[in-house]
C-alpha cells in the first residue's frame, strides 16, 4: 500500500508540530513500557532453575508435582512459605507433618500411608521481575505491620510509627485490597490505552459504514437512519452503559476476559454516533460529485463506489476523530469503572483506583499518582489529537 | 420556514417514542427489574429480621420467588401497575385513554378479579380473591382519578392508588396523614363528593352513590374531554416513581432547581470567557499570549471533569487529610440550620462557595473546542471582503471587530449551543454531581438507575430528550435570525 503525496505531507506537517510529535513519542514510550507488564511487574519468577530444569512461570502455571514433588498441588505463590519449604527440602514438615505430625498421609482409610520422599535441599536459582508484585497479587511479607492502604513512605498513625511500604518493593504504597498500586497502575494504563485504541478503531468502522450507507442512498434510509441516530445519540451513554453493563454482571459472564470482551461490544454501541453523523455528511456531499457519478454510470457497483471511491476521498474527519475518540473511549471506560459498573473488580482499572482514592482520602498514594497518570494521559492524546487536526483539517492553518 | 419548523417538530414524535420505547424494552427484558428489587427487598427484611447477618451472604441467584407467597405478590404487582398487559404498559406511558383501574381487564377475564357492578362511568367495583376495589372516577378536589381498596374479610380500607385517602371514623370526613384506619364504618361520607354504603358481607356488597344526578351519566364526550381519563407522557402526565412514591414530574421540579443552577452558571461562564478569550487569542494572532493560552485550554480540554473533582476534594476539601480547606465536601448550600441564619449576603456566598468546584470541573474541558472556534471564526471574518471594505472605509480596527466582524463571527458557536446546554444538564453531571453529593438530575437518574425505578428514568429521558429536540430547534431558527442568508427550505443535498 502506497500512501498519496497529498497524505504524506500532512504526515510531514504533524511531525514539524513538536508539541504533538513529541506527545506521540511519550505515549508511545509509556505505551512499549507497560506492554511487557507481566515481566516488569509479577510475583512470579520470569524463569527459574530447579534440579537443572527450566520452568517459566510467568508464561505457565506449575504443579508442585511438575516442580519434581510429590503433590499435585497448583503452586499458588512463589514467595509463600510452602514453596520455601519445597526448595529448602522441608517438604515432608511443611506439607505432611502440618497435617498428621507423623509423616505419614492418609490417602483413603485410616491404614492407608506413603511414604514421603527424604527431604532434600533442591538447587533453585531464580530471575525475578524488578518489582516483584502483580496487579493481582496481595502478597506482601510478614515484616510489614499493615499490608492494606500502607503507604510508601513510613508514617505515624494513631501513635504507631508504620515501616514505609517501599521497602517491600510497593513503590507507591498498596490499596485497601493490599494490592499494589504502582502495579494496578500500569497495568490499568494499559489496558486502557489497548481499550480505548481498539474501540476507537472498531466504532469508526461502524461508524463510517452506517453514515456512508445514511449518506450515499440518502431519502428514505437517511431520514431512517438519522431518527435512529437521534434515538441513540439522545440517551445519555453513560446511563446507557450503566444499563447494559449491569445486565451483563447479572448474566454472569465467568472470565475476566469474557467479561471484558462483552464490555467492549456494548461500548461499541453506543459510540459511532458522532462518527456516522460526519461520513454521512461527507458522502451526502460527494455523491453529486462529478466523479462518484462518473463511476456509478460506468456500472460500478454501490459498494465499490462507496469504499473504493468516495472513501478515500474523506478520509480526514476519520484521522482527526481518531485521537479524539481514544480519549473519550478512555474516559467512558474510567468513569464506568468508578461508578462501579465497569471491568471486574481484580483486573487493572484506573477508574477503580480513581473510586478508591475518594474513598481513602487520607491515602494520597493512591489518588495523586492516579490522578496524575489519568491527566498526562488524556492531555498527551489531546496534544497528539491537536496536532493531527492542524495537521489534516484543511480548515486550521 | 415555517414548514421546516413544523416539519423539524414533526419528527421529534418519533424520536420521542423511540427513545421510551428503548427504555421500555430495557425495563421489560432486562433482568432484575422492579419486581424482582422490591421481592428481594422484602425477601432480604425477612432475612434479616430472622438471621441478622446472615442475609448478606444470600447469593443473587436465591432472591427469585422464595418467601414471597403468589398472593402478596399479586398485590405489588398491582402496586407497581405490572398486572396489565405489556402493551398496555406501554402505551399507558406513551398515550393512552381510559379510566384508571388497579385490576387489568386479564384478571377480569381470568376470573381472578370480577367486576361486581357497574354504575355509569363514575364507578366500578371488582372483588379479587383478597380485596374489593372501589375505582371511583373522582372523590378527591383535586379531580384526578383515584382507587380505593377494601379488604374483604373486615371492610377496612387497605389502600389508595396515589395518596393515602382516609376517612376519619367519626365524621366521615377525608384526613390526611393517618397511618392505619382501625375501623371504618359501613357509611363513609365526603363531605365535597360521594357518600358509599357497602355490607362487606359475601357478594351482597352493595354501593349506592347518593349523587347520582353527578356521576352516573358521564357522555361519551363527557369522559372524552375529562382529563383524568387520559395518560402518558405525551401528554405531560408522568407516571407515579416506585421509590420514591411521588409523581415524577415533582421529582424531576424539585431536582432540576440545582440542575439548572449549575448548568446555567456553567453556561454564562464559559460562553463568556470563550469569547473573551477567543476575540483577543484573535486579534493577538501568533504572539506568545496566543500560544501559551492555546496549551492552557487544550491542558484544560485534556483533564476529565470528574477526575479533577476527586483531586480537588482531596486537595482542597475539608477533611484533616486535604492540604488546604478551601471548599466544601457536598451539597448546594450548608445544611439547613445553619443556611437559615446567613444574611442575604452569607447565603449568596455560601451558594457560591458550595458551587465553585463543581462548576470549575463541569467547564474545564469545554473551554478548548469554544475558544478556537471563536478564534478561528473571528479571524476567517477578519479577512472577508466586507472587513477589508470596511477598514477602507476608515473605520477603527476596533469598530470593525465590534460592529462587523463579531456579528459574523457568532454564527458557528450557535451551533453548540443546544447540544451543550442540555450536555450541561445532564451528560458531564452525573458523575460530577455523584462526587460533590449535588442533588441534581444527573444523580436522580443514577439512583433511579441504582434502585431500578424505571418509569422515574423514562420520564427523566422524556424530559432530556424533548429539552435536547427543543434546543436543537430553537438553534436552527437561532441561525436564521443572526445570519438571514441561511434558508432550509431549499435543496438540502
């Protein structure tokens, strides 16, 4: 695919913008930083080495038994106890004398016993990610006095002198789960920044198809469309959304992901309004163009006339919405979240932060760096958005 | 122009059915609707008052019937107006003439509920496994219709559809605010209206109406014309909330003071500022005023409304944990007893106190898109011919941009004008008013969400959308006035 001169200079002009370029440069940055998130920020080892044997725990989830144990049991936390115990070859105390004292198992009747393997120290060696909590994870160790709402920086409170959370790695202190923040918060930004690219893209495709069918057949189908636009676009989306979410909690989708995933689709619905509005302008416009009725009468068909050749011709409302529509696509998502009606609660959300952060005022660790991500977030879009408006509208100069 | 406007008007019909008829949908299919609420309400009291605690541990999935016996739930379903036929619902919310009667005419046919006698068009009695219902067209001053209903067993008066109607045992006459009614007299008289006799005995209820010569022959055109007869929002007849037991439409009055206060101050505030600022960002064109406010707004632009709400009640809140106590936590003014004492001007204060978070937060990102829409529109002006002739001319630049340029330059900004008034009322609110606790509209349709009191939201998205429809009308009318050369009548291609 070639891109046409005229394309390539507004390229060449967003670019000479600094202010915009620069912002682009940022959130990609930001962006390529937190997509490796699993590897920066995870309980889990990246690999480990145990009996000369490789294992990826990020990537997999292990059995004690594929460890080289005994028990089929799912290792929950590498940092737990019981996993001490199964490297430093306290198997048999950590596992069975916990349960029985004697060494022995019970595994059907009461004469039933198996032997436990002589406890042996295993070679370990493991590479951990630099900060070794996940968004998910509440793990923290026994030394820290409260692991809820800790803050990072140690304090008084009620006459106790707290240890400050950063010395367990919590770099931003932890939420009232216990959950680390700094690690919620980069995964949060980017989910975000995924959500709102991909629902941008998926709505102005829906978008464009219904404005360009409003527009290009007008009569009847416009004065449809444009009542069915007004219906949707007059109830207020967020409402909307609310609406739509809540029925979905209350089908009970199982997964996060699922549930994400329908989060998306009902998103999607209620933001190609503003889209479509301008395709149908813009091909209500072009189909009395000379050239649209050149080829229409040259036997090209409805379709091909729509996408092939009309189209690429308005092309710029579609790449000056884009950036725009990210952000709002963002905000949707973030103001779902904080009223509740959004993602489920242990995936990352900033709008869920945002909610906490109100509610534990005195925690300033979690709403001033939230606040902060949420703002240069959505400013760095505005600049990039700016910059691609002057750059592609021939209307600002 | 006139047909465009009635045309315009026209179309607003439908798009006012098809935003109740979402609604509607929504509130029928959706899960968890009325009826399910006020069961697990009911249910989760039980539980309560049986097992203390225990009741939150109750799953979701065990709230359906459980508890609930059919015949209790007959009775909230006549309550909340769910024993009707779904069309009938839906065309009571949209327009719909007929008498008022708690039984549908299902039960009816059902053999459920029987209608007993009939007497002209003031008055019917039905006898339903449990009650009696006297449907009386009107008994009370106010002309509305109104139900009453009699338990079987002992003649009491049970309940009344709207208001609590009570008769005071002793001289009959209508009371207000009585909480239970332990005796009523087989004779109960109103003194303005009717006088009903019954023997609650089997089927030998009889009911005797002593002003016959009023009631008894309602004409045809008579019950045509009786307004009481008619319903639905298209006629501005709002429905009853089911938590708030209160006719919408008082809900939304009451709730819309705050709404409005808010909007309209945003409003005049950022028109204005928008224009100031756009007019000399225009005249100053590429100085570094220019540009230093163009990253302000769009920073501005750029930071959500409710976000920077948390971040101000955090910063400048007036919890121990904030920085600096600047503002207020919540509300529209300080608590009543404290409010009543203000001096005028303490109260002007206090209200401009309480406000000048929410109205910062609700402006912040529209100051961007207005400005550069003045600037831009204000410099394209600068340089049509008319300017430059009107510069030869000899006048001032400053006479030019007051009486020339400026008129011109209004006409884009028109354009927003309906779509950010009613985006003021509600769109940015909802969240803005749920932060700072304002009792706006935004927050009414949110709980109304919350509790699932759908005819409450529908009225509210009645009235957003014919506000919103209106607005949009009135700006195209509003674009002939300012600039006589725009015609919609002519080929609209």
């Amino acid at each position: 695919m070639s891109f046409s001169p005229e394309f390539l200079d507004r390229v060449r002009k967003f670019k000479k913008n600094r202010r915009a370029y620069n912002s682009l440069r940022i959130l990609t940055f930001l962006f390529l930083l937190t997509l490796p998130a699993e590897l920066l920020f995870n309980n889990r080892p990246i690999v480990m080495r145990v009996d000369g044997q490789w294992f990826f725990p990020v990537f997999r989830d292990y059995t004690y038994k594929d460890l080289g144990g005994d028990e089929e049991i799912p290792v929950v936390s590498y940092k737990a106890e019981m996993f001490d115990d199964f490297i430093a070859g306290r198997e048999a105390d950590a596992v069975s004398d916990l349960l029985f004292g004697d060494g022995s198992v019970a595994v059907d009747g009461p004469t039933a016993s198996v032997d436990v393997r002589e406890a042996v120290p295993r070679a370990f060696w493991a590479l951990w990610p630099p900060i070794p909590h996940s968004y998910k994870s509440f793990y923290t160790s026994k030394t820290l006095e409260r692991q809820r709402l800790a803050s990072p920086f140690s304090r008084e409170e009620g006459g106790v002198r707290l240890p400050g959370a950063r010395m367990e790695r919590h770099l931003l202190g932890t939420d009232s789960y216990g959950k680390d923040v700094l690690a919620r918060l980069v995964y949060g930004f980017r989910l975000s920044l995924l959500f709102g690219v991909a629902l941008a893209f998926t709505s102005t495709v829906i978008g464009c198809v219904l404005g360009a069918i409003q527009g290009f057949f007008g009569g009847l189908v416009d004065l449809l469309g444009q009542r069915l636009t007004e219906i949707w676009g007059a109830i207020p989306r967020l409402l909307l959304l609310m609406i739509l979410s809540d029925f979905l909690s209350r089908r009970g989708e199982s997964t996060e992901a699922g549930h994400l995933l329908m989060l998306f689709v009902i998103m999607n619905l209620t933001s190609w309004m503003g889209m479509a509005a301008h395709m149908r302008a813009q091909f209500l416009a072009a189909r009395n163009l000379d050239y649209v009725k050149a080829a229409k009468s040259l036997g090209v068909s409805n379709v091909r006339v729509m996408f092939r050749h009309i189209l690429p011709n308005s092309l710029t409302p579609i790449v000056t919405f884009l950036p725009f529509s990210i952000s709002s696509s963002i905000l949707a998502l973030v103001g779902l979240d904080f009223l509740g009606f959004g993602i489920r609660y242990p995936a990352p959300s900033l709008g869920e932060l945002l909610s906490q952060g109100q509610e534990h005022l005195d925690a300033w660790w979690i709403m001033v760096p939230t606040f902060l991500t949420l703002t240069s977030l959505m400013v760095l879009l505005t600049f990039v958005g700016d910059g691609v408006r002057n750059a592609f509208d021939p209307r600002y100069k | 122009m006139w047909s465009y406007i009635l045309k315009r008007f026209l179309l607003m019909i439908p798009t006012g059915i098809g935003v109740i008829t979402v609604f509607f949908a929504v509130s029928e299919f959706v899960p968890g609707g009325p009826l399910d609420q006020v069961e697990t309400m009911i249910v989760d009291q039980a539980n309560q008052s049986e097992a203390g605690d225990m009741a939150n541990f109750g799953d979701e999935d065990s709230t359906g019937t459980v508890g609930i016996d059919p015949q209790m739930r007959m009775q909230i379903k006549r309550k909340l107006g769910l024993n009707h036929d779904v069309w009938v619902r839906y065309f009571r919310m949209l327009l719909w003439y007929g008498q008022d009667s708690m039984v549908s005419s299902k039960e009816v046919d059902q053999g459920s509920a029987r209608k007993l006698s009939f007497r002209g068009d003031s008055m019917w009695v039905y006898r339903t496994a449990d009650d009696y219902h006297v449907f009386v067209n009107e008994c009370q001053t106010d002309g509305e219709s109104s139900q009453l209903t009699f338990s079987q067993e002992t003649g009491h008066l049970v309940s009344t559809l709207d208001r609590t109607v009570q008769f005071n045992p002793e001289t009959g006459r209508q009371i207000d605010g009585v909480q239970q009614l332990t005796r009523v007299p087989s004779r109960v008289k109103s003194e303005s209206f009717w006088e009903l006799e019954y023997l609650a005995n089997g089927d030998r209820l009889k009911v005797r109406e002593t002003r016959d010569e009023v009631y008894l022959e309602e004409s045809a055109w008579a019950a045509l014309t009786n307004g009481a007869n008619w319903h639905g929002l298209f006629l501005f007849k709002f429905p009853t909330s089911i938590t708030k037991n209160k006719k919408c439409y008082e809900l939304i009055r009451e709730r819309l003071r705050i709404s409005m206060r808010l909007g309209i101050s945003s409003f005049i505030i950022t028109y204005t500022l928008c224009i100031l600022l756009g007019v000399s960002k225009a005249v100053r064109n590429g100085t570094v005023f220019d540009t230093a406010t163009s990253v302000l707004v769009l920073v501005g632009y750029g930071i959500p409304g409710f976000v920077l709400a948390v971040f101000l009640i955090k910063a400048f809140g007036p919890s121990a944990d904030s920085w600096v106590s600047l503002i207020p936590l919540r509300g529209i003014q300080s608590p009543p007893e404290i409010y009543n004492t203000l001096s005028t001007w303490g109260k002007f204060w206090d209200n401009v106190h309480h406000m000048i978070a929410p109205v910062i937060c609700l402006t912040i990102s529209s100051f961007a898109g207005l400005t550069m829409l003045t600037k831009n529109s204000v410099l394209e002006q600068f340089h049509q011919l008319y300017a430059v002739a009107a510069r030869a001319r000899g006048l001032s630049e400053r006479k030019v941009l007051l009486k020339h340029v400026l008129r011109n330059s209004l006409i884009p900004l028109v354009t927003g004008f309906p779509a950010r008034f009613v985006m003021m009322f509600f769109a940015g609110s909802l969240l803005i008013e749920k932060i700072f606790s304002l009792d706006g509209l935004g927050l009414l349709s949110f709980t109304a969400l919350v509790e699932r009191d759908y005819p409450l939201i529908i009225s509210n998205m009645f009235i957003f959308t014919f506000i919103g429809l209106t607005c949009r009308l009135l700006s195209d009318i509003g674009y002939v006035i300012v600039d006589p050369r725009i015609s919609f009548e002519g080929k609209k291609t």
